[in-house]
C-alpha cells in the first residue's frame, strides 16, 4: 500500500510539472553565461546551456572538466526551489539527506549515507560546510539566511586534499555574491501559514571607484508546528517549533589595482525558538499509564502514539537562544609568480538550550537554556599559492585552525522524578526496596542531577599541495597530498546532586540487580568533584591521484583515488565502566575515539551532446572507511563507537537538459544507488548491537533522486511567469543508530512547487510558493525514550521510541521590489 502511495505521489508531481508547463504559450530562449535561461520574442539560435564555473578543486573550472562528481546549483535554481538553509538543500541534491534532532543546532549532513550524528559536539562532521571559503566548525553551526547566492557546489567523495579533515564524505562548497559596482536593491515581504513572516533587505552598489559594497538584512518567524500537552507544568506555552531570528550580513570589495581584491566580510544572527519536542511512536505498556498519571491523566492508558496527530507532551519549556557571528578577510594578490590567496576567519556562535528531557507531560528531568550550553570559537588562517605553466596546473598552502568548545550540561530532577524513580526500583524489586530509606538528601526536585563542565581546545595544521599535469592534449593527471597535524585538549568538571551508586555498591554489590538503575550516570556520585584532563595528538597523510582523459569535445572520463581523514576526538558526555569491569561503575575518564579514515575510488564520464542543450554525468563508486565514528543514544547517554568498517558503493548520475520540444523549460536532476553498510565485525553489547554487522547503516537509503523543473514563459501584457516542482525520492530507510525496525522510514516524496510572476517594465516580483506540497509525514530521527523502556539502565530497542517529525505542508506568497 505504501509503495502505491509513494507512486501516486511521485505521479502527481510529474502531472503537477506538466500541467504548470502547458499552462503558458511557447517562448524561444537565450542562455546567459551562468547556464540559466531567459525568454525573448524573436530568437532564432538553438537553446545552448552555458559553462559552469565551480571551484571545486579551489580554481576556477567548467564543470564538465572537473574529475569529481559534483551537484552545481546555480543561485537562480535556489530560489526557485526556495533554498534558504542547509535543510533545504536535499530537494536539489541527489544523495544528500540532512536531518535535526533535539535542538537546530544538532543538525547533521550525510553524502551517499556517510555522516556524523550531531548531537554530540566531541564528533567533527562528516561532510564539511564551506562559507566563502571558510570553513564551519559544524554542520549545525552553518548556513543560515545569507542573502543573494553566486552558487552552491555540493562534493561527494573524500575532499580532503583541499578542504581539510572534516570532509571524509564530501563538502557543501556555498559561494555567496560579491558586492557589485553597479547600484542594485532587493526589498521582500513573505507571508504564509503557521504565522510565517518574512522581511528582508539587499542593496549592493559602488562607494568609491575603487570599493564595494553588499549590505543584507532579514527577520523572519513562524508559529508552531506541534501542539503541546502540558501536563501540570510548569510550562504553559501549548505550541513548539515555533521561531524568530534576525540576520545582518555585509562586505566590502576593494580592488585598488587590477592585481589586487580584498574582499571583507562580517555577519551577524541572534535566533530565538521553541524546539525540538518529540512524538511517540511507541510507549511501553507498564510505564506509559504511569508517565500519565504523573502527567495529570487517569494512570489506566499511555499516552497517544500516532505521531503524525503532531501532538508532543511536555511539562518545561524548551526554549533555545543562538548567537552567531563573524568576520573574514579574503585577499587574491596576482603576483609575478602566481596568485597568492590569503582568508583569515574568525568566528563566534553560541547556543543555549531548554529541553524537556523525558519528551513527556510528566514532570521528571529537564535542561536549562541558561546552564545547557554549547560554544564555539574558532580562528582560521589559509594560504595559497597557484599559477600555471604550459603543461601544469600547481597549488601549494598551508592552513591552521584554532578552536575552542565550551559545554555546560546541567540536568535537573523535575518534581516527579522521586516519585517515578520510586516506582521503577519498587517494580524491579517486587515492592521491597524504599528509594527513601537512601541516606543522603538525593534526587531533590529541583536540584542539579548533573552540573558538567567541558573545556576543549584544539589546534589543527596542515600544508597540501594539488597539481594538474597535462601529459598529453587529452589526458590530465591531478596527483595532491596533504599532511594534516591534529591536537586537543579537554578538561571535563563533574558535579552535581550526590546520588545513590555508591550506597548501591555497598549495599548490593556490582552483580546486585538494582545496582544498575541506582548508578545511573546522573545519579553516579562517583563523579562528584572529579576532574580529568585529556590530551590527544593525530596525524595522517591523505591525498589524492586522478587522471582524466578527454575522449572529444563532448565526452570526458576519468578514474580517481582519493584518501579522507576525519580527527579523532572526545565523547563530551560522562562515561562509566560497567558491572562486570575491574572497577564497576567508575568514572571512565579515558574518552577519546580514533580518527576515522576513508579509502574511495572512482570512475566517472561527464558529456555534453553537440548542442549543448544536455548534459549527462555519471559515476560509479567505491568507499571503505575504516574506525567508522558511531555516535549512539542508548536511552540515557551518548556513547561513541568506533565501528572497525564501513562500505559505501554504487553509482549516481545527474542530468541538465533544454528540451527543444518544449522553449522554455529546464531540467535538472539527478539519480544516486549506494549500498552503505556496516562490515562484518564482531558485535556483542547495546553500544554496537548484534544487528549491525554486515546491516545498511542508519539514514541510507539505497535510491535517492531529485528532479527539478523551471518553465519560463510569457503570461499577461508585459508580465512573464515562471514556474518551478523541485522534487526528492528516498528509498526506504532507518533513522536509529542501533537500526531498531520501528525507527524506520518508508519510501517517501517530497515536493515544492513555486510561480513567480515578474516583468522587464516593472520593478516588482509576486511569488507564491508552497513546501512540502503533498503534506508527506516522515520522520527526520527516531530515538529511544529515556527511562520508559523495560530496561532502566538503557532503552530496550522496541520499548519507548520517539521521533522528530518532518516539517508538514506550508505555503505562502513573496513580494518583490527590485531596482
């Protein structure tokens, strides 16, 4: 039945595309340099695509020559798609899914189903987002709003050759637009459903003869998306994913001499919402009717487990406040020996987060915005130096990063948790033990169950160097290597309320069946007053060999080798050796995980037909990474694994095309197959489950494709229309790290459809505009509900699952001033 439901879904689309595409008149086009299209009256020339230009390989290229599988999206095709954030991206990009969890912040990014869970920020990202070549310390802390986009270049495979050590699955390369010497303005108001606001401002336009300048600005909001019960209390907002923000970008362009560009640039975003509550996709039979009865009900049924009613339960509040901001200097000198580029970043953000922490109406544990704390500093300094001889394409450049991770984690007993707490050992003990007869003043409402501090620094160093021979007219051969340096420090401080594990050791022993639930890691009073420090120094040889050769002027082909290192690092979270370990239930101080390292081969052909109204590329590939980084929620704390292999392998193709049946139109899209699955390895514990081995890994599907359609036409008067279903299809898929059945997601389609209207004579613009058009629900992740499975240390897989919902349908209009 699902499967009917994704194809009728997939049907309507297409028809949605074709009956926007018939509803204007036929129009003969012109291309312009950029590849995109406008329409004129009388133009007699065949529709031709223009080059694309990428920087892929940090030089200006055509596309069509580059040896990478690359997914180039022009700024216009964004707009159409209504691409404002990093989320966004997955409809216009074949293989790319990105997925939230409990917050914004722990937002994650996976190229061909590789990528890091974000919700722990010991973890380095996977796939590596750049800023106008700068580097984002993570996925979650990257691309927001930034106003008018040059282009957005999305890199699969290994990149780190030229990008650096977070970029083991690929690089979304975002290249925003430059301050123009010619004076241009864009005014926009966006309304919608669910309260959505929207205004922003852009003027660019010249200062001097030599100076430039961009200036944006934009505020936008929206209502809930989920209604709440509250339960007692003390929240009483009934809504959430509910938000406001407001952005500032500028740049300055200096051009004093035609050798010399200083570009400028700083920005600014404060951010303020409700998020990120969870649903119920199953509820344990004995602890559901209680988290009820704690939550005002009868105590006789659980909650309600239809996710997609979008009714979350939670008795806090969940407020989350973001402060991002930062300055960069790029400066391209063309000296007599080559081009020297210079980028020095420095960048800030700052995120405090509220949580709700059992995701229920009852009131049991809960985080803070104002004492849950994530925070980064980083600077950075690259340096490069290319030029080209007859026959050789060079680049060396060093590059060194600084950063800082701050992190304060204080969870907080709710004024049920004694009572439930109670209720779990009286259970397990068959009504013998009394939580009270514990000496001690513990698990009092309102105290800190944990009060943890973690300070990291770390500083990263490298020099790579990647050149292009041409050894013949036809055949090119790209070797580049980099040596990359990693050290970290952390210094982690535990405190908070004195719990009960050491009355537990006592009284029942490591083996005693209560003993576990007592030691909890929140309620570990071993860690009480510790303090450790760790230090941790990685280095790797990565690099990469291509050779590509241009069978004519339409086909290329090419084979690669490239090697990924991602860094090493620490689980921020507090770790504890189990029952059966020479010290049970102490304090694991000894935190730091592997780097993970990638092996990936290649082979691909890119080609143009005589017209160059086509363009096809294909490859097939090969990736094995090894010491593969897992982060898991067990249910009560995040435990990082490093999975001995993973394999990723198949073959994906993307297509751009002017059909000459039909001026006007443009498609572009793409097809991805890749088996990503875990190797053989021994599995015999909750933290890499028996079902791993030889499994396709979490959030991988096995088919991936996306479609786009732009009809540009004329409509009324001097008025012209274009209409654009941008559209994405997944292959079924699992969203829990532990691949529990009920966290999986089935086929889906997602769709967005916009038109806009616009004239030559008029200055104004009149979108309208709607996501997610077919209301598909899905989930984005699955998790396991802490302390209401059958198991208190950890969930039981199949117990007490919840889930982060997808965001439902949402429509609205845009006015547009230009002058």
């Amino acid at each position: 039945m699902r499967y009917f439901n994704t194809l009728s879904k997939t049907t309507a689309s297409v028809s949605l595309a074709a009956l926007l595409l018939a509803a204007g008149a036929h129009a003969q086009v012109e291309v312009d340099e950029q590849g995109t299209t406008s329409t004129t009256e009388n133009a007699e020339t065949t529709r031709r695509l223009g080059a694309i230009t990428v920087t892929a390989q940090k030089r200006e290229q055509s596309l069509q020559d580059v040896p990478i599988v690359v997914t180039a999206l022009s700024g216009e095709l964004l707009s159409d798609a209504g691409v404002k954030d990093i989320k966004d991206l997955t409809v216009v990009t074949p293989g790319l899914l990105v997925t939230s969890s409990s917050k914004q912040a722990n937002t994650t990014a996976r190229i061909r189903g590789i990528g890091t869970v974000g919700d722990n920020p010991g973890l380095e990202s996977s796939v590596g987002v750049v800023i106008d070549g700068v580097p984002r310390a993570r996925n979650g802390v990257s691309f927001g709003d930034l106003g008018e986009i040059e282009r957005i270049e999305v890199l699969k495979g290994p990149q780190g050759t030229l990008f650096g050590k977070s970029t083991s699955a690929g690089v979304i390369n975002i290249i925003t637009k430059k301050p123009s010497d010619e004076l241009e303005s864009i005014f926009e108001v966006g309304i919608g459903n669910e309260g959505f606001l929207r205004t922003s401002a852009e003027v660019t336009g010249p200062l001097s003869e030599t100076v430039s300048g961009r200036l944006f600005g934009v505020y936008e909001e929206r209502g809930g998306l989920l209604d709440v019960k509250t339960g007692n209390g003390p929240r009483t907002e009934d809504e959430t994913s509910q938000y406001d923000f407001y952005s500032f970008r500028g740049q300055l362009l200096f051009e004093p001499s035609g050798d010399l560009e200083i570009l400028l640039s700083a920005d600014y975003t404060d951010r303020e919402e409700d998020c990120c509550m969870g649903d119920y996709i199953a509820v344990d039979p004995a602890r559901g009717p209680l988290v009820t009865l704690l939550a005002g009900g009868d105590g006789a049924s659980a909650f309600p487990i239809d996710p997609f009613d979008r009714v979350a339960f939670a008795s806090r509040d969940a407020t989350q406040t973001t402060e991002d901001w930062g300055v960069s200097a790029n400066i391209k000198w063309q000296t007599g020996f080559g081009e020297l580029t210079s980028i020095t970043s420095y960048r800030d953000w700052e995120n405090g987060s509220g949580q709700d922490s059992d995701f229920s109406a009852a009131d049991i544990w809960y985080r803070d915005d104002e004492t849950s704390v994530d925070a980064f500093a980083t600077f950075s300094q690259e340096l490069r130096l290319a030029g080209a001889t007859d026959n050789i394409d060079w680049q060396v450049g060093v590059f060194y990063a600084n950063e800082t991770l701050d992190r304060t984690d204080f969870l907080t007993y709710g004024n049920d948790y004694f009572f439930y707490f109670q209720q779990l050992l009286l259970g397990a003990s068959g009504g013998a033990f009394n939580l009270a007869a514990l000496p001690g003043n513990i698990y009092t409402a309102e105290a800190n169950a944990t009060a943890d501090v973690y300070e990291q620094s770390a500083d990263s160093y490298a020099i790579f160097t990647n050149n292009t021979f041409s050894l013949t007219d036809q055949f090119d051969l790209t070797v580049g290597l980099r040596y990359t340096i990693d050290e970290k420090t952390l210094e982690s401080n535990f405190d908070g309320n004195a719990g009960s594990c050491t009355t537990a050791l006592t009284v029942f022993g490591a083996a005693g069946g209560l003993t576990p639930t007592l030691c909890l890691p929140w309620t570990n009073d071993n860690f009480v007053g510790v303090r450790s420090t760790q230090d941790r120094s990685d280095d790797d040889l990565s690099g990469t060999v291509k050779g590509a050769y241009r069978v004519n002027e339409n086909l290329m082909s090419y084979a690669s080798y490239s090697r990924g290192y991602k860094a090493g690092g620490f689980n921020l979270d507090r770790s504890q050796f189990g029952p059966s370990d020479p010290t049970p239930f102490q304090p694991n101080l000894d935190t730091g995980f592997d780097p993970e390292t990638v092996d990936a081969y290649e082979v691909g052909f890119k080609t143009n037909n005589a017209a160059n109204s086509l363009f096809f590329n294909g490859a097939i590939f090969y990736q094995e990474y090894s010491d593969f980084q897992l982060n898991t929620f067990t249910g009560t704390s995040f435990i990082v694994t490093s999975v001995p292999g993973v394999i990723s392998k198949g073959a994906e193709f993307d297509i751009r095309y002017l059909p000459e049946q039909l001026e006007g139109l443009t498609l572009q899209g793409g097809l991805v197959y890749a088996e990503t699955q875990y190797d053989d390895f021994e599995a015999v514990d909750f933290f890499a489950p028996p079902r791993l081995p030889g499994s396709t890994i979490s959030f991988a599907p096995r088919w991936s494709g996306t479609l786009a359609a732009t009809y540009e036409t004329p409509f009324i008067s001097n008025w012209d229309a274009r209409f654009n279903v941008s559209s994405r299809f997944t292959s079924r898929y699992n969203t829990g790290s532990n691949l529990d059945p009920l966290k999986e997601v089935d086929d889906l389609v997602v769709v967005n459809a916009r038109m806009a209207f616009y004239s030559d004579n008029s200055p104004f613009e009149l979108e309208v505009w709607a996501q997610n058009l077919f209301d598909e629900d899905y989930y984005e992740l699955a998790f396991d509900t802490p302390l209401q499975g059958n198991a208190a240390t950890q969930t039981a897989p199949g117990t007490a699952v919840g889930a982060f919902l997808s965001q439902p349908l949402t429509f609205g209009a845009t006015a547009r001033v230009r002058f």
